[in-house]
C-alpha cells in the first residue's frame, strides 16, 4: 500500500484514510490502541462488541435478585460511612 497522510486538527484529530480504514476493517465504536515508542507511533484496531448488553444475558439467571440487592446496598453503605 501506498503512503496515506492525514493532517491533524486544531483539536488534534484525524482522519484515518478510507484505503486504511476498508484494508482493517475499521467501523464506527471499534477503539483504537496507541502506542509510542521513539518518534514510531503504532495503532491497534480493538473490535468492541456491537451490543454489550448481549454478552450478558443470562448472566444472572436464577441468581437471588434480593440477595443480590441487600449486599449491592451493604456495600454501598460500608464505602459512604468509609469502612469499606
């Protein structure tokens, strides 16, 4: 692939190249990851899951919703009196 440039913005932003952007595969909520080492600056594509809800459904399936309820609320009062 040929060099792409792309300029930074007042708010130092920048567009990443469509050829780039078709060739990984970035799409809209994918996170990127910068790392810098020297003047070399690599980026990491980070596929997020599309709906984070679904990855947990079912997770509290026939779990004690009151249990549940009264440690999230004992918890709670531990941090506000700050013994926990």
């Amino acid at each position: 692939m040929a060099e792409l440039k792309a300029k930074v913005s007042e708010k130092f932003q920048v567009q990443i190249p469509k050829d780039i952007r078709k060739k990984l595969r970035i799409e809209r909520g994918d996170r990127l990851v910068f790392r810098a080492k020297g003047k070399v600056l690599m980026i990491e594509v980070e596929k997020l899951p599309k709906n984070p809800v679904a990855n947990i459904d079912g997770i509290l399936e026939g779990a004690d919703i009151g249990e549940l309820r009264t440690r999230s609320a004992q918890r709670l009062m531990k941090h506000k009196l700050g013994l926990g």
